[in-house]
C-alpha cells in the first residue's frame, strides 16, 4: 500500500537525514509519487512524522509483548533474559527504526515529545502490571518494595542496553547483553534469595 510505503520512506529518510535533512519531496521520491499525493494520506508534515513514531513505538512494544506472553509462565530469571534478549534483536534488527526514532525524539517536532511520554506511560504501566503479576505468583513472600526493585533494575538495565545498541558495534553489544542478563540474575538471587530463585 502507498500509505506504508510513505511510512517506510519517512523512517528511511529521517534515519539517514535527520529532521533538517526530510522533506515531502524526498519521501516521494522515496515511493515513485508526487509530493502532492502525501497529503491525500496525510493532511501536513507534522501529521505524517507523528504517525511514523507510533508506527516505531508500536513495532517495539508488540515484539515485548510477544516475547513476555511466551515467557510469562517459565523461570523468572528466563523470561528477564528473554525480554533483554528482545530489546537487542527489535533494536539491531530496525535499525533504520530506532536510528529514526532517537531523532524524531530530539527534533523540533510539534507534539512529539508528549506523544512518546504518552506512549512510555502506557508501556510503563503495562509492564509494572504484568512483571508485579509474574513476580508475586512466582514468590508471593516477596512484598511490593521488593518487587517494585526488581521491575526498577530491569528497566535499568534495558535502557542501559537500548543506548549500547545506538553507539556500540555488535560485539559489545553482544557482550553487554551477557553482562545484562548476569547482573539481573544477581539482583534476583540477592533479593528473591538463592533457595527460592532456585539456582
């Protein structure tokens, strides 16, 4: 579809220009269309960019979802890896994405800034809910500071993965994910304690 295709060339074009550097005309140039013919899809510029980055935050918060539900049931220290490991793969695996979304986030873009706080609420929220859940069930001695710890160490250190992804080559990317996935197992066993966490 044209639509996608817009989308498609929109991302492209801010992952290698940047705001200053994306214009309607090389977005259409992009798709083999007329810059006009943007504007029967999209009613402005601004419109069409905010699309983009909910489309990008949408991409990354469906491929975590996925991978929670299929790890919800399994090892707590599992499903943390997992999820870490899907952090590095969404990211390296779009890179044109996330390369485009670190320069929306600071451009001079009308609204964009509030649409990505309100989407970082919903995916906040989100994941609080679910990781409480899965924690409580898995140990229901541990009280809601201590669980509250271990969701504010995961968050941590996936953002601290997230930006390795944006400056470092693959492997220490690689390596990072390893020492991410260790240090979360720590933390676990620090505060769930080695008996229960069962290591």
């Amino acid at each position: 579809m044209t639509r996608d295709k817009i989308i498609e060339a929109t991302i492209e074009n801010f992952a290698e220009y940047g705001y200053q550097g994306t214009s309607m005309r090389k977005i259409a140039e992009k798709v083999g269309i007329k810059p006009a013919s943007i504007y029967y899809f999209f009613p402005n510029k601004q419109e069409l960019f905010i699309h983009v980055v909910r489309c990008i935050l949408r991409h990354h918060f469906a491929n975590i979802k996925a991978a929670y539900e299929h790890y919800e049931s399994g090892n707590i220290n599992t499903l943390f890896s997992e999820l870490f490991k899907i952090i590095v793969s969404h990211h390296t695996q779009n890179e044109k994405e996330t390369k485009a979304y670190i320069k929306m986030v600071n451009s001079p873009i009308p609204d964009i800034k509030k649409e990505v706080r309100e989407h970082f609420d919903e995916y906040d929220d989100w994941l609080v809910d679910h990781l409480t859940q899965v924690i409580h069930l898995s140990y229901p001695d541990l009280d809601h500071t201590e669980i509250k710890a271990i969701i504010d160490y995961f968050i941590f250190i996936g953002n601290g993965l997230f930006w390795g992804i944006v400056i470092y080559d693959q492997e220490t990317i690689d390596k990072n994910l390893q020492q991410a996935t260790h240090l979360m197992n720590q933390f676990l066993s620090q505060t769930i304690g080695s008996e229960k966490d069962g290591s």
